[in-house]
C-alpha cells in the first residue's frame, strides 16, 4: 500500500492546490490512499463540513484535524456523522467526532488515528495514556497511520519509539514546518517529526507575514488572515509491506 500524507492544509490556497494537484500526484506516486490533515483548512481555523466534502470528492481519503478543530461550530455534528473526519483521540470523550477510523483502499484496509500532543496544546488525555485504546479500535488492521498533532520534537519522536512495530507510521503535524528526520524505525514504523504545509511559504507558517511581524512588535491582538503567495504542498509518501510494515517514507513537497 502506498499512501500519500498531506500536512495542515492552510486555508483557500492550500485547498484549491490540494484539489488541483491531487490527481497528478496520486499517479506520480502510484498512491492507494491519500490522508490530508485539515485543520487550518478553513481561513486558517479548522475546517467546514463543505471543505471536507471537496477534499473527499477530489480523492481524499481520510481528513485528520487538530487544535483548530473547534473553531468551525457547524462541523461539530459533522464530525459525528463523517467517519472519514478525525479530530485527536485523547480530546474528551465527550466531544464531537472520533479520532479513530478505517477506511477500504484498493489496496486493503487503511486505519488511520488522530492524536494530540500534550505539550502547549493541552488535549483531555495524553496521547500516551490512551493510543493503546485508540488502537484496539482497529481490530487487528494491519496498515496504521497515526497523525499525532503536536508542538514539542521530543514529544513526537517519543510516540515514534513507543509505537514502534505496532503501527504502519507516525506522522507528525501542527507545527508547519517540514522536519529533515523521515526515516523506518528498526521495528518497521515509518517516521517524520512534522510533515509540513500545504499553503503559502510566503508567510508565517501561514499566515500573512506583516499581522505575525506586528503582533510580536507590539504584543497587541492581532486578526490573522491567511496569506496567498509561494504556495507549496508538502508531505510524505510511505510504502507499505504486505504485512503492514513500512519499507519506504519519503517527502515530497509540489509548488501549487
Ligand atoms: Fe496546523
Ligand atoms: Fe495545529
């Protein structure tokens, strides 16, 4: 199975480039099934119910979300109806949505889970404590994608080790910028610390440069408007074994 990884797809230009390029890149990369994490997809906060039907209707398998995910009221029953939609499993129980599905591919069954970092991003639960539960969701499906979205290095690459030889891989989102560390962990988990954007490089990490600049200048509030320029798809293809294992992961990254 070979899977294509799109990281945190930033608002109209990280969609329509998404949209746009998704079927040369599915035949380039001769993928089975595409994950996309959207959750700055709508104007930077989360993401609306019709802007995971496009990515879904374009090819997307799978839409995993993150912090931002609250920031879209009307996708909250959304996300209870559409299990190709995750947001991080260790939010509340309680909360809208699952962080936990499985989806048919051409190749197989692909079970993808959605997690939080703990650090800065304050989830319900660590990730740590409850994967093992996220996982026995699956039911033995033998290729495992998990997103685990969050701030600190050392937090991901901690999640890589521990699921190493449980899971398929372990891509890390949330901070925008791609990590140079994509490599098979001995127990065959396909790993990279932050897969990095699909929007605007002519930004910060998304946003338009000047409102960042400022905020820092003056420690004011600032609104955020998503920028436009330099816009790149970036992201990660992994190769998958029969047995579920990686072989390969590698980064691709696509001027829109
Ligand atoms: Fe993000
Ligand atoms: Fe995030």
């Amino acid at each position: 199975m070979i899977i294509l990884f799109f990281s945190d797809v930033v608002g109209k230009p990280g969609r329509a480039a998404v949209i746009s390029k998704l079927p040369s890149l599915i035949g380039r990369h001769r993928a089975d099934a595409v994950v996309v994490n959207g959750e700055n997809a709508t104007d930077g906060k989360g993401i609306k119910p019709a802007h995971v039907e496009a990515l879904l209707s374009a090819g997307v398998d799978v839409v995993t979300t993150g912090n931002h995910v609250w920031k879209q009221r009307d996708a909250y029953r959304y996300l209870d109806e559409q299990p190709r939609l995750l947001r991080p499993y260790n939010f509340l129980a309680s909360n809208p949505g699952r962080g936990v599905t499985v989806v048919d591919t051409r190749a197989g069954r692909l079970g993808v889970v959605n997690l939080s970092g703990d650090l800065y991003l304050y989830p319900a639960r660590s990730p740590f404590e409850v994967v093992n539960d996220a996982l026995e969701e699956l039911h033995g499906v033998r290729n495992v994608i998990v997103d685990l979205h969050a701030e600190a290095t050392s937090e991901k690459v901690a999640m890589g080790w521990y699921l190493d030889g449980q899971v398929s891989a372990v891509v890390g989102t949330h901070t925008h910028v791609r990590t140079a560390d994509a490599h098979v962990l001995p127990g065959g988990t396909a790993y990279i610390t932050d897969a990095g954007m699909c929007g605007p490089r002519d930004s910060v990490i998304g946003v338009k440069k000047e409102l960042v600049i400022e905020r820092f200048l003056t420690q004011l509030p600032v609104r955020f408007e998503v920028a436009d320029g330099d816009v790149w798809l970036e992201g990660v293809v992994i190769e998958l074994g029969e047995d579920g294992r990686a072989l390969r992961i590698e980064p691709f990254e696509e001027p829109a």
